[in-house]
C-alpha cells in the first residue's frame, strides 16, 4: 500500500495474490497447468515491455502503444503489468490509461472465471 495524496489497495499484492489463486486452482482443481505458465509467462513478459518502456521515456526513444500494454494485460499480462506500474511507477498516474487497464483485468479475470464452466472446460482440453 502507498500513501501519496491517496491509498493504493495494495495494487501489487493484487498481482502476485492472482498468480498464487491460479496456481491454487491447478493444485485443487482439472485446471491444466499450462494456464499458470501462460499466466507466468505473458506476465513475465509485460513486465519487461513496460520497464522497456519506461527506459525509453525520459531518452525520446521509441516507446510502445499503449494499445500493446493493454493487449498484454487482456491475454493475461496484467498481474506482471500491476506489478510493473507499482515497482517502476510506470503508467500508475494517467487515469484514461488505468480505466483501460483495469477494464482488461476485468475481461481477463471473467474469461479465467468462464474456464471452469463445462464450456470453459471443455475448451481446455
């Protein structure tokens, strides 16, 4: 949690706190364990995108869409993303960025909540 003229709900918790129900959910349940390594992964590589971005901003370089870093946060980046936006405050202020960015949490989360309906199921394997 930071306090700078507001409270963050523990927005970094949020991220590794879903990557650890996801891992929960391969441990208990049918869930394949390729969801977490996708979940692992795609976060993985979000991270690294945004501190990328982060790098080139201050030198005028390129820098990614915005529309990139939503992509990745909707297939399932977003945890890593979080993350990101906290450790680097990257992309943690412009609030036309965050109502995007959680809209996509949003998304993401209801389709990982979809995979265990028998449609869901069924399409995992």
């Amino acid at each position: 949690m930071r306090i700078q003229g507001k409270i963050t709900f523990w927005n970094e918790e949020k991220g590794y706190g879903f990557i650890v129900i996801v891992g929960v959910s391969v441990l208990a349940t049918d869930m394949p364990v390729y969801v977490l390594l996708v979940y692992l992964l795609v976060s993985l590589l979000t991270y690294v995108v945004y501190a990328g971005d982060k790098s080139a901003a201050p030198r005028n370089a390129w820098r990614t869409p915005e529309s990139t870093l939503h992509m990745l946060s909707l297939v399932g980046g977003w945890p890593g993303a979080l993350i990101a936006q906290q450790t680097l405050r990257h992309k943690s202020r412009k609030v036309e960025f965050r109502i995007v960015f959680w809209l996509t949490v949003v998304l993401n989360v209801g389709f990982y909540v979809w995979l265990f309906t028998p449609t869901g199921a069924e399409m995992l394997r």
